[in-house]
C-alpha cells in the first residue's frame, strides 16, 4: 500500500509543478530569450536519451563498424536530413539496426 500512495504523491507533485508554470506564466508573455531557449530543450533532450545507446550500445564507447545501432543511427540522420520524414526516418533506421545486428551477430 506505501508504494501506491508513495506514486500517488509523486505523480501528484508533478502535476503541481507543471500546473504552477501555467497558471504563473501562462497568462503572461514569455520573453524572447526565454522562448529562444526553451524551442532547444527538446532536440537536448532527445540528444541525451539517444547518443548513449548509439555510442554505449554495451555500456562501454563502441565507434567501430561493429556497433549496429551507430550504423543504423547515422543512415537514420542521412534520411532525415534528405527526406525531412519522421515516420520513415524511424522505420529505415529500425530495419538497418535489425539488419545489421542479424549480419554482426
């Protein structure tokens, strides 16, 4: 019962703070500076979650030909940047990991 209430409270204190920033600052302006800054926190955040499972696919750094999910990384770039399409940036980058894994392994 201590873990329920432990993630009741939890998940309760989270919605607090993201509410405390709406009802702060929602109704007012956001500087520009502030704007400029908050549009890179997602792609920073996306850089944090990937690049070590790219990198570190074993925990240790692995930049070798043998990494699949670098190589499937970096075809996954190349696609975005020349189709600018999500769906299929994922999905090549999925089939070249599984490819890879199957040819390495």
């Amino acid at each position: 019962m201590s873990l329920w209430l432990t993630m009741l409270a939890a998940g309760l204190v989270t919605y607090l703070i993201r509410l405390s920033f709406i009802l702060i600052i929602g109704q007012r302006p956001v500087p520009l500076l502030l704007r400029r800054a908050l549009r890179l926190v997602p792609p920073a955040v996306l850089t944090a979650i990937i690049f070590p499972e790219l990198f570190m696919p074993n925990g240790t750094l692995d930049i070798s030909f043998g990494n699949a999910r670098l190589l499937g990384g970096l075809v996954a770039v190349l696609v975005a940047w020349y189709t600018r399409n999500t769906v299929l940036t994922i999905i090549v980058g999925m089939v070249v990991v599984w490819v890879l894994q199957g040819l390495i392994h």
